[in-house]
C-alpha cells in the first residue's frame, strides 16, 4: 500500500476543495481506524499543521502508524534545531518518530548554518528519536543541491498529472539510486483536478484547457478522476508513499477505491504535463480563497 494519510486538515482549514473545514476529533478516529484496517502504515503531519500534532497526540490509534513530521520554516539565524523535534515528540506523544523533514528546503541551501543545522538533526538519529531525516522540496533544483551537500534518508516533493517536473528531470530515478525514500504530495493539486462540477475562482481560467484534458481522459478511460488523478503517482516505481488527505471517512474510502483501480489506466501520463509555475504551484495561485 504506497498511500499515507496526510493530516493538514486535521488541524487546519485546508485544501481549495474543503468545503468542511477542519476535521472533528470524533471523525478523525473513525479516519485512522479504516486507515489501519486497509493497510495504510504512515501518517503525514508538520507542526505547520496547526493543531495536528496535537491532536494525534491524544488519539492512542496513532501510535499504531509509522509518524512523518516537519520542521517549520526557521529564522535566519537559527542553528540548533533539537527543540523543534522535542516539541513534536511531545505533542505526538512519542518516543520516535519514523521520519523528520526540514519543511523549507531553503533551511537547508541559503543559510550560513544550514549544515549546523542539518548536523543537529543527525545528532537527534543519533540518539534514536528519529530514524529517517530529509527535507521536502518545491523543485528539482532543491534536490539535486540537497543530494550534493547532504546524506538525506527521505524527500518529499510534488508529484500530479499537470506537475510532472520530477518525471522529467530525472529526479526520481537519481533519488531512488541514492536510497532515498520518495514521499510524494500534491497528487490531486489541493483537489483542484477533482473540481470538475464545480464553481473555479477566475484565476484558474486560463488554466481551463489542462484541467478540462485530464477530465476527458479520465471519462475516456472509464476510470474516476480520483482514480486518474492517484494512477501517476502509483506507477512511477521509485516513489514510496503518495500522500492523500481526506475529511471524512467517506472521502477516505473513496480514495483507497480508487487507489485500487489506478492500475486501469494504461494511457501516455506526459500529455497531461504542465509546465506553467502559475498553475501547478499552489503557492502561485492569486484566489479569492
């Protein structure tokens, strides 16, 4: 099972999509209970995300899963990074976690203690409370600087059929020739490709053509958008996890579903390829939300 359960909308309102806003407690319990009934090992969470350390923390289930977390993006001058996975660990209730990621690459490439840093999180493995360090990264640029300078464990990094740029750089290949485990986000555009009967902000407009193609070929090859949108991801054999938030456990079921059934389509994924930053960087997006 390469799905991991991401946990943003746990502890925050996110997602362009989220019409519901942030998730009850109650129904985060029945989200990680199904979890573990269909397989899903991993949680996805950064102390970005609100209150969801927090909120994993008080759930027993979570200990149940393999914890990925973040550190927040870091002032200028700050070297020592050991409180930040301290202050995760407590909240989360942990003794270890699987895996921390510094959640600005630029932490990690622009600061004059950036390798300070990255040596503090060493250190931190060291003493067992975490097995894995890495970083999650926004371009193909940021690994290969982080590949050059750093022995990074884990990446996360963007991956859906309109950003395609980690295909076609060659960064999946050359990350899984390090042995360094892929965590890819982002797969439904902050569900963006699954918005088809929907109202869009004026901003994406111009952006109708690429949306409009990966929902005709969906339709074309009978598979659901759901499915269509997680088949890219689930092909490309370097990648270890896509993650995938959710709301409810309806929602939740529908992906694993769909999940199931990404294997259908045997379609060209490159055609759908965007290359506009605009777009497919949501960061970019000039909404009203």
């Amino acid at each position: 099972m390469k799905l991991a359960l991401g946990t943003a909308q746990f502890g925050l309102n996110y997602g362009i999509s989220n019409q519901q806003g942030q998730v009850a407690l109650s129904e985060i319990e029945k989200i990680l209970l199904f979890a573990k009934s269909v397989g899903i090992t991993t949680l996805d969470t950064a102390s970005a995300y609100g209150e969801s350390e927090n909120i994993l923390g008080k759930l027993s289930i979570s200990q149940d899963f393999d914890i990925v977390s973040k550190i927040s993006a870091l002032k200028e001058d700050e070297k020592n990074i050991a409180a930040y996975l301290t202050n995760s660990l407590h909240s989360l209730n942990s003794k270890q976690l699987n895996a921390v990621m510094f959640h600005n690459a630029d932490d990690l490439l622009t600061s004059p203690y950036a390798k300070q840093r990255f040596l503090d999180l060493i250190q931190q493995k060291k003493q067992g409370k975490v097995k894995k360090i890495g970083v999650s990264v926004y371009t193909p640029e940021q690994v290969n600087l982080c590949l050059k300078y750093y022995p990074i464990d884990i990446v996360q990094l963007p991956l859906n059929c309109l950003d395609q740029r980690f295909i076609k750089s060659g960064c999946l290949t050359t990350l899984a020739k390090a042995n360094v485990e892929i965590h890819c986000r982002s797969v439904f555009l902050q569900g963006l490709l699954l918005m088809v009967n929907e109202t869009l902000d004026d901003f994406f407009i111009p952006y109708l053509s690429y949306l409009k193609q990966f929902w005709q070929m969906a339709q074309k090859n009978n598979l659901s958008l759901l499915s269509l949108a997680l088949s890219i991801a689930s092909k490309q054999t370097e990648v270890n996890k896509i993650v995938v938030g959710c709301c409810t456990v309806t929602q939740l079921e529908e992906i694993v579903k769909a999940y199931e059934t990404a294997e259908n389509f045997s379609g060209d994924h490159s055609i759908l390829a965007c290359n506009n930053d605009k777009l497919i960087i949501p960061s970019n997006w000039q909404t009203g939300h």
